[in-house]
C-alpha cells in the first residue's frame, strides 16, 4: 500500500461531512478531486469506504474501522508535530485556534497582539460556530478554543478568562428606552429575535427565562449576531446577545441595551482544548498569555 497522509485527511474531511461536495468546499479541493483520492484510497486498500444512500454517503462497517485508524494516524503526527514545535521553541511552530462567531468581536486583536511577540509562527484561526467547535475539540482537529460555555458531556480543560455579559438590546425608538429595573414580566409582552437552536447564546437565553418562569414570544430565528443587532435595529424585536458585539453600535446609538432587572445574564469565555491533551510550548504561551493578559489588553481589569 502506498496511503498518503493527505488522503487519510481528505477521507476524514468526506466522512464528516458526509457529502463530497461539502468535503471539498472544507478542504479547498474540487469535488471531482476529492472523488479521485478516495477512489485511489478504496483501491489502495481494497475495500469500499462509502455507500450511498440517497443524497448522503456513509461510511462501511469497514470505512467505521479504518476511520479510527485515520483518526489515530493523524493524531499521531499532530502529537510529532508538537513535539517538533517544542524543539523549535516559541519563535517558530504552528497554533491552531478556533473561536466562536460571537468571539469575533475580540479574539483577532489578541492573536494579533501573540503575534507580534512572537513573529515567526504560523496560526491558523477559524470562526464557526458552536456545534463546530465542540466537534472540533471531539476530533482534536484544533489546539484551543475560545468559547462560551464548554459542553459538560466532554472531558475538557476549560479555564474562564473574561466577564461574557448577555443583555437586552433594542432600537433607541422602543418604548422601554430609558425605564429603570424594567420587571421581568413586562418582557412577556415583546418579541424575542434568537439565535439558532443550539448556540450558546440560545441555551443561555432559554435556561434564563426558564429559571425565572417568564413565557417569551419568539420571532425569527437567525443564525448570527450581525444579522440579531441589524434585525433589532430594523424593530423587528428585541434581542439578546453578548456585549462584546455591540460595542459601535452603542458608541453610534443605533442599539441600546435596557435596563431589565436581574440582567445582565452572567456568563464567561473560556480557553479550552481536550483534558489530557499534549499542548506544545507554543500553545501553553498562548494559554497563559489569555488567562494573564485578555483583559487588561481589552480594557476589562477595571
């Protein structure tokens, strides 16, 4: 057999997805070149990897066997690669970080501000979603992660490092504008625009008014806080989301936050990676250098 590692990581890559068009669009390939690798790899081992089964693929009992083989293979190099990043020491290696859309607001000024201590690493950053993230993390495809908060299903390292507020917003119009310790109740009477089932936000919004047995009216389910923040704007709704997003749409007055008794809702950003996990030299100094330094570069020690 002559297997190589590119197409192990094209195979894991088409059986995640489990459709070779998204595969390809993932790991930047055309899709009849994704098609090609893992006919040459079926071949190659003599077995088929996928079936069909309407319009998804799926692996073979025998695909499920050398998947995990494929994971363990591939988690072996990135445990060589770290090894070799520790030789190199800090000013040269790789870090791969991913972070959460909402963490967008702030987490590239701390990567640039890494980087400039120490020019001569390569860091690849990704913005996606939660239930991307947590997959990720799962696959160890990922060396941290900045997130809200982490599952408590998985074994992970989870260290909070900043304040992560969720508030009310709504056009500076609303009739609520300016009321002081607005009653919980009175929310029962408007219309929420939220996040999409499953994000952090979400579950932290749902579990909230839960908790204080209030009945929401929902309205749109929208997949980013962009999209939430230009919506509210529009007065469509009201809705919640991290302060870290509205930031200049505050300084602008095109959003504002009410004043709503027992909110904020008080959440934390977390750096995570897998409880067990080999982190390279490179990688603890990142660690260190958000649990030490995030909030001070960021304006939040006061």
């Amino acid at each position: 057999m002559n297997i190589t590692i590119r197409q192990l990581e094209i195979f894991i890559a088409v059986s995640k997805a489990e459709s070779y068009t998204q595969a390809a669009k993932v790991i930047h390939l055309t899709q009849p070149a994704v098609s090609m690798q893992i006919k040459q790899l079926e071949h190659q081992l003599g077995i088929p990897l996928f079936e069909q089964l309407g319009k998804k693929i799926y692996l073979t009992e025998s695909g499920k066997e050398i998947h995990q083989h494929a994971r363990n293979i591939l988690e072996q190099l990135n445990e060589m690669e770290t090894f070799i990043d520790n030789t190199k020491g800090l000013n040269q290696g790789k870090l791969r970080i991913s972070v959460a859309t909402t963490a967008n607001y702030f987490a590239p000024a701390l990567l640039s501000t890494f980087y400039k201590r120490f020019p001569g690493v390569t860091v690849t950053l990704d913005i996606t979603n939660r239930q991307t993230l947590i997959q990720q993390l799962d696959e160890n495809e990922v060396d941290l992660v900045i997130m809200g908060q982490p599952p408590k299903n998985m074994a992970l390292d989870a260290t909070p490092f900043m304040d992560n507020p969720l508030v009310i917003i709504a056009p500076p119009n609303h009739p609520l504008n300016g009321k002081k310790k607005i009653p919980l109740a009175r929310l029962e009477e408007e219309v929420f625009l939220v996040r999409e089932t499953g994000s952090g936000t979400r579950i932290a919004m749902e579990k909230f008014f839960k908790n204080h047995k209030l009945q929401l009216t929902t309205g749109m389910e929208i997949s980013s806080s962009e999209a939430i923040k230009q919506s509210v704007s529009a007065g469509m709704g009201l809705g919640i989301i991290q302060v870290d997003a509205i930031q200049t749409e505050l300084t602008l007055k095109q959003l504002v936050v009410l004043d709503v008794e027992h909110l904020p809702i008080q959440r934390h950003w977390y750096i995570v990676h897998r409880k067990g996990k080999r982190l390279s030299m490179l990688a603890n100094a990142f660690k260190q250098f958000i649990i030490d330094e995030s909030k001070i570069l960021l304006g939040r020690d006061k």
